[in-house]
C-alpha cells in the first residue's frame, strides 16, 4: 500500500467535508495525533476504522487503498491490484518475540541505521524504567541459569568492565559486588545514561559512562577491558560485525566477552491455545518495526551462526554457549513464556575471548 499517497487522500477528502483532524479524529473516537500521523503516510488506519472512515469521507474501501478517486472504467482493476497487495501485507504481519513480551503489529521494514537509532532511543528514553532490574545480571536472559549457577564472569576483583547497553545500571552494581573496581558503561539512550548514574550514585559506586550507539567510534579506551558484558543489550545494534570488532579492540589480550539476548527459535514459535506453533521462519532475518509496551521498536531476528560467525570473523575464540533452561525456575512459572521454556530455548549467552 502506498502510505503516502493514502494519507494524502485521506487529507483531500477530509477537508472536502469541511472537517478539522480533531473533527475527523472525534468522530472516529481516537486523537488527532493519530489522524495526522496517517495523513503523513507514517501508517495506516486500522481495520475497524476503515468502514467509518469512507463513510465520513463519502469514498469507498477501493478508493481508500487507491489513496485516489476512482471512475466506475478503472474500479476493477484498482479492485483486483488492491487485494493483490493486502494479501502481500497480511504476509509481511507477523507475530514476533522479545523476551517475555509478544510484540505487536509486527511489520518488516527496509532497516536504515539512523531511523532504527532514533526509533529505539526513544523507546529506551520513554520505557526504560520498566525494565529497572529485569534485564540485569544475575540474570543473563529469560530462562537461563542465572551467573550465579552459570559462574561466567570468574573472578573480577580489581578488573577493568565494561558493560554494553547498560540500561538502569543494575548489571554494573552487580559486577562491582564481584570485585570490579574500574566500571564502564555505555548506553545510545541519554535517559538511560541518566538511570544508571542516578542508581549506581545511590548505591555509592562511581562509573564513567557513554552515550552513543555500540556500533560506532566513541571514544572507549582499546586494548584496556578485563570483561566487556551484556544482558539483552547486543542485539540492538544495527551491525554486529562493526560492533563486534570494536568490542574486541576494547578488550586486553585474553580479555573476555560475555553476552546474553534473546534466542532465535524462542521468536519463531508462538503458544497459540496452548500449543506451541511454528509462526516464524529461523532463517529470516529481516529488520522489523514492531509495538513493545505501546512504542515502537526496530529490531532483526539473527540466528545462532550469525552471531558465532560474525564472533570468529572479528578475531574472538569461542569458550561457551549456554541454552540451557533452569527447568525448577520455568516449572514454577505459571505463564506461556515458562510453559515454552521447557520446550526450547527462550534465551542464549556466549562466551568468548581475544587471543
Ligand atoms: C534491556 S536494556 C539493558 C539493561 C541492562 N542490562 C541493565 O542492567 O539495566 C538494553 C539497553 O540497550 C540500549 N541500546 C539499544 N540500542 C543500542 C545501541 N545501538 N547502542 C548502545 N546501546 C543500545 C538501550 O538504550 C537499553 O538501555
């Protein structure tokens, strides 16, 4: 569907009928942040509306999808190219997986680096504070053993960390309870920068700490880190080979990388009465935009050998790769995220060091 050309239309006809967006926006019973982000191609209405929509405007459902008004010679062919295209639509929606939440209107998009920083900046910036403590060592994802069965990080007392995504800060009070003395963080979102100062300053421990995206040049010291770590913060970048190489510039020799996300076959299956159904391809691993808590975020499914190859290709030597689920933690749990985890993976972590 042409968003742009759709949304103009919508505007056209709309002021034809002599309507406000706040008019329009009322009638329909939604905001008219909503009326005008349609009206500047930036989405489409959704289904429920579509009807009352023509109605207001006085067009019909062909018309709107055409984003045009149509003579009765060209309304079935615009007819038949439509459906064509809602069909290819209706394929591109899907269901996806992050974590424990299920996003929502998931749809792929042709991914653009800085597009995709701005989306999740403010996401981060708006949202962060959910996830005070949640995605944070002990813990390295969803169902895994938590470090304090896992023992990755080894000993720490007077090491150099860095943590990558440091979100609230929760993960770097962690590693300085293990002895780290020298703590770095580094977060693309300000607000979460400010989260983490803000709790590491009550808790009495000091860290410098970064704001940029993983994926580009920031001014981190090379050859310096003991440990560079992180809890669901990895696969946000836009370019695991560029923030791979710079992760491994960090570090000292036999230096080590840790990192914990999301599992690849944990977003290809979904519960669906109970069940669990193949929703997903493994092997897609397209960029998304997808609702998480009511905001947008973009994000790409990678899968297993993609974050392993890409390791290799920047100079690391793989130590461990944890799937494993705490069965007591996912039997206990008396939701589907837990349910699944008996089955299959939610959640991987991967250990590697520079030689
Ligand atoms: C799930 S949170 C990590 C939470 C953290 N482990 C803790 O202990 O609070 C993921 C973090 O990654 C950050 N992030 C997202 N994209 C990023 C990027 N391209 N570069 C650096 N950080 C990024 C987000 O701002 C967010 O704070």
């Amino acid at each position: 569907m042409n968003q742009v050309k759709i949304g103009r239309f919508i505007a056209k006809m709309r002021k034809q009928q002599n309507l406000t967006q706040c008019e329009l926006a009322d009638t329909l019973g939604i905001s008219n942040k909503t009326v005008s982000k349609w009206e500047c191609g930036n989405g489409m209405p959704e289904l429920s509306l579509m009807m009352p929509i023509c109605e207001i405007l006085k067009i019909n459902l062909n018309e709107l999808f055409s984003g045009e008004k149509l003579t009765d010679a060209d309304y079935k062919k615009k007819a038949e190219e439509n459906i064509m295209k809602l069909i290819e639509e209706a394929e591109k929606i899907k269901k996806n997986i992050v974590g424990g939440k299920v996003l929502g209107k998931v749809a792929n998009i042709d991914m653009n680096v800085s597009e995709a920083h701005k989306t999740n900046i403010e996401f981060w910036n708006t949202i962060g504070s959910e996830f005070l403590g949640v995605t944070a060592l002990p813990k390295w994802g969803g169902y895994l053993p938590t470090e304090e069965k896992l023992n990755l990080l080894g000993d720490l007392s007077d090491k150099s960390v860095l943590e990558i995504g440091c979100g609230n800060g929760h993960s770097l009070k962690y590693v300085s309870d293990l002895g780290a003395t020298d703590l770095w963080g580094l977060d693309i979102s300000e607000n979460q920068i400010e989260r983490t100062e803000n709790y590491l300053q009550t808790q009495g421990i000091s860290a410098k700490l970064i704001c940029s995206p993983m994926e580009d040049e920031c001014g981190l010291p090379i050859d310096y880190f003991d440990l560079v770590y992180s809890v669901y913060g990895i696969g946000w970048t836009t370019s695991l080979d560029k923030t791979f190489k710079r992760i491994h510039s960090y570090l000292k020799k036999d230096g080590v990388f840790i990192f914990g996300w999301s599992h690849p076959i944990h977003k290809c299956v979904s519960v669906e009465d109970g069940k669990l159904v193949f929703s997903n391809s493994y092997f897609n691993e397209e960029w998304y935009c997808g609702d998480m808590s009511d905001k947008e975020i973009m994000l790409s499914n990678r899968m297993i050998s993609t974050y392993l190859n890409s390791l290799a290709r920047n100079g690391f030597i793989f130590e461990e790769l944890i799937e494993e689920t705490d069965k007591e933690k996912a039997m206990a749990s008396d939701n589907d995220f837990g349910r699944k985890a008996l089955m299959l993976p939610t959640a991987f972590a991967i250990k590697v060091r520079k030689l």
